[in-house]
C-alpha cells in the first residue's frame, strides 16, 4: 500500500461485492425483509462501501457525504441488530 493509498487494494472492490452479496433483491425481499441480522447486515455492508470511496479520505471533514451517509447507515444497522426498527411493509401492497 503506498503512502498515497488510504485503503489496502481491493478493499473497495471487496466491500462493494460483500454489499451485493447481503443486499436483499427483489426475488428475496418478502422472505428476508423482517430478518433483523439481515437487514443490520446489508446496513453495514452499505455503510463500509461509503466509508471506502475512493473521495472521502481519511482526514477529510466529519461532515463529509459520506461520512454522512455512512453514519445514517450504522444507525439504521444498529436500529435493526436492536430491535429498534421493523418491516415497515410492502408499499406494492398498501402499506
């Protein structure tokens, strides 16, 4: 890794797929979409692809985009892994 390089290689790449891997689809959504673990996994997947862009150096701002967005995602993982959300319903069924 080069002094330049804030990340090792590939750590972005790995993130990104490890994100699609636990991201629920659409053939999924209805059997995985109260599971708490899941839902708190898919959220912090989402939150260290953020952390990780490429544009959001690690002595960048606090109040980056990103940092942002990655915060949000942590809470909603945390919210999740507590209990603290649920399904909030299938907007297709009039929810």
């Amino acid at each position: 890794m080069s002094t330049l390089q804030q990340w090792p290689e590939a750590s972005r790449a790995s993130a990104e797929s490890l994100h699609r891997l636990l991201t629920i689809d659409n053939r999924n959504w209805h059997a995985q979409k109260s599971q708490p673990q899941r839902r708190g996994a898919e959220q912090l997947a989402a939150a260290l692809v953020q952390l990780l862009d490429p544009s959001n150096p690690p002595n960048a701002p606090l109040s980056t985009q990103q940092r942002q967005d990655a915060i949000a995602l942590l809470e909603s993982a945390l919210g999740w892994l507590r209990g603290e959300l649920k399904d909030p319903g299938c907007p297709s069924h009039g929810h």
